[in-house]
C-alpha cells in the first residue's frame, strides 16, 4: 500500500480511536495499537512507539480542558508523577529487554482488564476516616467544588497509592498506553479522592508518564514519522470532536461498546501472540 | 496559633492561578507540536506519497531520526520527515514544559518541598528525553 493510502487510513482509524476515548473517557492509546498491529501488520515496537506519542496528545489536550475547573490536585499529581516517571523508564527498558511476543500477551491481559473495569459502575470510595499521617506532612488534602460549595476531602494510604503508580508507569512505559485505569484504581480506590478528582488528575500526569518513556522510544527508533503523523493528528482531531459531543450524549451505553470492543481486540491480539504471528 | 487555611486545603487562589497558566501552557505546546506535524507530514506525503513503506519489519536501529541533534539536522536540511519528527519532539516537550513551569511556581511561593519534588520529576523527565 503506498503511503498516501496508509496515511488516509491511518487518520481515520486514529479519529475513531480518539473520539471513542473522549467519550468513554478511557483514552485512545488502548486501541491504538491493536489497531496498527492486527489491522496494519505494524511491528508492535512501531505500535507502541506511535501510541505514546497519541497519549501524550489526547492527555495534554483533555488537562487543558479540565485544569480551569479545579478538580485535579496538583500536589497529589506532582508527588505521584515521581512514581509513574520512574515506572515509565523502568517500563520502556523492560520494553527493549523482552520479546515483542511478551509485549502482545501482556497487552492483550492489561486490555481484558480495562474492558472489565470499564463496566464497572462509578463510585466514590472517599471514607470519612483519619488522613494518613504523610498525606498531613505533604499537604496532599484538599478540596474539590460542588453544587454546594467547595467539599473538603482526605488523603489515605499514600504508600500503596505510591507503589500502584509505579506500576501504573511500568505498564505506561512497556506499553505505550496512558494507564488511565491503574492510575484511577491508585487515586480513587487506594488513596480515597473523590472520582473526579481522580480521573483528573490522572489525566493531568498521563501525559507526563508517557513524556518519560516517549524519549527513550525515540532513542531507540520506535517512533517512526510515517505512523506518528497520521496517528498523532487524528487521535487529536477525535479527542477534540469527543469533548464537544460528550455533553449531548448517553455515554453508559458508550462504554459498553468499547468495552465489547477492547475485549475483542484483547482476544485477537493474545490469539496472534500465542500463534506466532507477532 | 491558627494555620492559614490553604496550607491544610493545599488549594488556593495562587494554585488556582497556576493552573490557569499551565493550561495555557500546554493548549498552546500541543497546538504548536500539531502544527509543526501537519506542516511536515503534507511535505513527506507530497515528497514520499507513493512509496511502499514496511513497518511489519522493525528496523527502528537503524532509524536516521533517534535523537535531538538528527531531527534539528533534518529539519535545518528541510527534510519533511524529519520535520514530523520535530512535531513529536515538541509534543514530548509540552508535559516537561508544563512540569518546569509548576516548579518555577512552587519555587515562587516558597514551598520548597514540592519545588524539589518537581525538580526530581524533572531530573527524570530530562533523562528519558536526552540520556535513555
């Protein structure tokens, strides 16, 4: 196929990608690359590469959008961003270390996961308990606006919200994916933030996360201008369409799609893996 | 003795005032990086258009773009892919950016605890993208 062809095809693919992210609030980087792996035979390492660059897109357009509100918690975000960077190095040299089979599988589990969590209902796990005594020591309680005023709210179990970042980066970095599902699973259901505190702040460090590996993928030649183009502008044009269709649409039935969908790719991404063809 | 309020809330009106720059910030630097990618990608389609690219082969070693100084040549020589590349780079940048600028801001109001913790998360970030 010629590149002007690749390049069209590309576009749109990343456009649905985006758009389907924006309105799930799940990112696109989770279809990303089993979209250029199983439907345009890209090497993985390719796939991943072009992924984090969409990553880093979609999150730094979307926390430009939400940062005004003064939901995300920037202490929270800055201290947690020590763990995920760290991750995402460690996750982009576990990249260079393993097969690219490895890769597949490990992506294709991540992504059964997220399609599960992703029916999930929302709920706010925010305890009326003690903060924990280093969230006092960082300042990290805060407050949130409501319909009521401002709500304050508490921070527990630092050290383990720490450590699921780190891992939260490691999957970010081998992956090429925002981890917005981890980072989620660290704030709200580890750290006790309400919901949408965490999902924007998880948004905020996303791009961050990703910029620490994204170097070292360039580096080492796993971002490619022929795929970034195409996959860079068209997650973006399909995040930007999403963030302004999504206060028009019922998006639960949304999120069930794409949960049917990211299941399908997971399957057909650990069917490939298992028979050699990645 | 009272303490001032936002230092147990940990949000006030400077925080506020941040993050109105760090989103100009970073609307801005994506803006630029898509930009800068739309520019060069037209020119690598009108310059490459018909030629038939393998990516299932991974030669990513052997790629001509893997660091700062190879993209700024490439730029500076009007090569178009390299021009997409320098998108990319600028899109890399734009979280850093926005990392730094939250540094100077802690730096400012003297909160010297998370002006180091953004300094280490820029130590890192600077790694990643020069060293690696």
């Amino acid at each position: 196929m010629p590149v002007t062809d690749i390049t069209i095809l590309l576009f749109l693919g990343a456009l649905a990608a985006g758009l389907l992210g924006a309105l799930t609030g799940l990112g696109g980087g989770a279809i990303i690359v089993p979209l250029l792996t199983i439907l345009f035979h890209v090497d993985i390492r390719y796939a991943v590469g072009t992924s984090l660059v969409s990553v880093i897109a979609t999150s730094s357009g979307a926390a430009a959008a939400y940062v005004k509100e003064g939901y995300s918690n920037i202490r929270v975000g800055m201290l947690l961003e020590i763990a995920t960077t760290i991750g995402a190095i460690t996750g982009a040299f576990i990249a260079g270390l393993v097969s690219p089979t490895a890769v597949a599988v490990i992506f294709g589990i991540v992504l059964l996961h997220t399609a599960w969590t992703s029916t999930r209902p929302r709920v706010d796990h925010m305890s009326g308990g003690p903060s924990d005594p280093i969230a006092l020591r960082l300042r990290l309680d805060s407050t949130f606006p409501t319909a009521n005023g401002p709500q304050h709210y508490q921070v527990r179990r630092v050290p383990l919200g720490f450590g699921l970042m780190y891992i939260a980066g490691v999957l970010s970095g081998l992956l090429g994916i925002g981890s917005g599902v981890v980072k989620v699973l660290a704030m709200d259901r580890a750290m006790g933030l309400p919901f949408k505190v965490s999902t924007t702040t998880s948004n905020f460090m996303i791009g961050v996360t990703a910029a620490a590996s994204a170097g070292i993928y360039l580096h080492r030649g796993y971002i490619v201008p022929g795929l970034a183009f195409p996959v860079m502008l068209g997650v973006l044009a399909g995040a930007l369409a999403g963030a302004r269709m999504l206060p028009h649409l019922h998006t639960q039935k949304l999120r069930v799609v794409f949960s049917v969908l990211v299941a399908a790719l997971a399957v057909e991404l650990l069917l490939n893996a298992l028979t050699g063809k990645i | 003795m009272s303490v001032p309020h936002t230092l147990i809330t940990g949000h006030s009106t400077a925080d506020d005032r941040t993050e109105q720059v760090v989103g100009t910030v970073l609307r801005l630097g994506v803006l630029i990086a898509a930009a800068v990618t739309l520019v060069g990608g037209v020119l690598y389609l009108i310059q490459s258009g018909a030629t038939h690219p393998d990516y299932h082969t991974f030669r990513g070693q052997f790629s001509p773009l893997r660091s700062l100084a190879d993209v700024a040549r490439g730029v500076a020589a009007g090569n178009a892919d390299a021009i997409v590349q320098a998108g990319v780079v600028l899109l890399i940048a734009t979280p850093i950016a926005r990392v730094a600028l939250t540094l100077v801001a802690f730096a400012i109001r003297k909160d010297r605890l998370y002006a180091l913790i953004s300094a280490l998360v820029l130590v890192l970030l600077a790694y990643g993208l020069l060293g690696g």
